[in-house]
C-alpha cells in the first residue's frame, strides 16, 4: 500500500534531530499493526519529545490511511490538490470484488455522487479501477472520508 502525497508527513528537524532517531522511529512506525500500538508509540513521542507538530500528527494518521485504505482493496492513495484518488486492486479476478467490502464502497460511491466518483483508467499496467473524492484537503479528512465508506 503506498501513499503519494503532497502533505508534509514525517518528524521535522527541529522536533527530532538526530537522523539516526528519526529513521529508527519510522522504521518502528512502519512496523505497527494495531491502534494501540500507535498510541503507546504517539505517548512515548509526546513524553520524549513534547506534543506533535502537525506533520508528526499527518504522519501517525498516514499509517492509519493506509490500514483503512488496503481493507477497502486500495493499493495505492494519491492525496494532491485536495483530491483523493485510490487505485483499486489491480487484479480483476481477485476475491476482493465480490465481498461485502467492495460492495460497500459501491453504496457509497451511488449515495455520495457529489463528492466521489469512480472510473475505469487505462494506465501503463493496464485497464485500473480508480475512486476519486473531492475536497479532501488534510490527512485527517481523508481518513475520515475512508472511515465512512
């Protein structure tokens, strides 16, 4: 799952500056699994290092992203100009398109006309199914919209 943002997600300079201690903590961030997990691991940030900047904050919340954005059988996110576009799974044959999941988005896709639509692309992979959602202009709105698929 890879997100592909013009948003400022990570730990600026002046709240953690050593590079070492920043590469270690996202590479425990790209380790966690579970909610909880990322609240033990935003604490002991706060604890360390004072409260979140707003990047650090979108940071936490990207990974979040991505956990909701892969259930909804999203490969890829791409959060620009205040749009959301995700690429649905690539293979057309996979299970994913006959589940309750899928069947969801398309609800919600037919109730929310005026502010998400969904297309077929061709892309240099091929024929690609695309969700795209307008004014989406933070990390939060975006975890929100997917949320409420």
């Amino acid at each position: 799952m890879q997100i592909d943002t013009d948003f400022e997600i990570l730990f600026p300079d002046d709240y953690i500056s050593s590079i070492a201690e920043r590469l270690s903590l996202y590479k425990e961030l790209s380790e966690f699994e579970t909610e909880e997990e990322i609240q033990i691991f935003e604490k002991k940030l706060i604890d360390r290092f004072g409260e979140l900047p707003v990047e650090a904050a979108d940071l936490l919340d990207s990974v979040r992203l991505k956990w909701v954005a892969r259930t909804l059988g999203l490969e890829r996110v791409i959060l620009k100009q205040k749009r959301m576009i995700g690429y649905f799974l690539s293979d057309q044959q996979s299970d994913f398109y006959q589940s309750p999941f899928f069947s969801k988005v398309l609800k919600y896709v037919q109730s929310h006309g005026q502010s998400c639509v969904m297309k077929e692309k061709q892309t240099k992979k091929g024929l690609r199914l695309l969700i795209t959602f307008i004014r989406i202009d933070s990390i939060q709105k975006a975890l929100l919209t997917l949320h409420s698929i």
